[in-house]
C-alpha cells in the first residue's frame, strides 16, 4: 500500500540516475588503463559508488524475493482450504 505523503516516480527519476551512472561508468572504463594509478579520492569514489549500488541491488532483490514467497505460500493456503 502506497503511502500518501510519499513521492511519486521514483522508479523514474531512479531510472534516470542509473543511466547516467551507466554511462560515467562506460566513460570512465574506456579511460583507464589496467595500470594507471589513480589518485585515492577517485579510488574512494568508484569505491563508495559500488558499495551503495550493491547496497541497493541487494536490497531490491531481496525485496522481490520475498515478494514472490509471499504470493507462493498465499496461493499454497488458498489451495489447501
């Protein structure tokens, strides 16, 4: 059930920012080279910017995970009545 208070599109406006995440990330792959050294800030960005989009995926898939269980064993007692 969808919270009132709460925004709309967010699915969009997400969307839109992994496409731009997409394509820095398509950039920035073409520019390096297996040996470069790269400064420790931009070590920390790639860093932190992996670590919360795991963050994210983890957490949306885990979410449709349950999602799905849920509707099995709701169909599951429904069956068995």
């Amino acid at each position: 059930m969808k919270d009132p208070n709460e925004y709309d599109y967010e699915g969009e406006m997400a969307k839109t920012q992994l496409r731009t995440i997409e394509d820095a990330a398509k950039q920035l792959h073409a520019l390096l080279s297996d040996d470069e050294n790269l400064p420790e800030w931009v070590q920390s960005k790639i860093t932190k910017a992996t670590d919360y989009l795991d963050s994210a995926r983890d957490y949306m898939v885990s979410k449709e995970r349950q999602q799905a269980e849920s509707k099995k064993k709701s169909f599951r007692e429904i069956r068995q009545r």
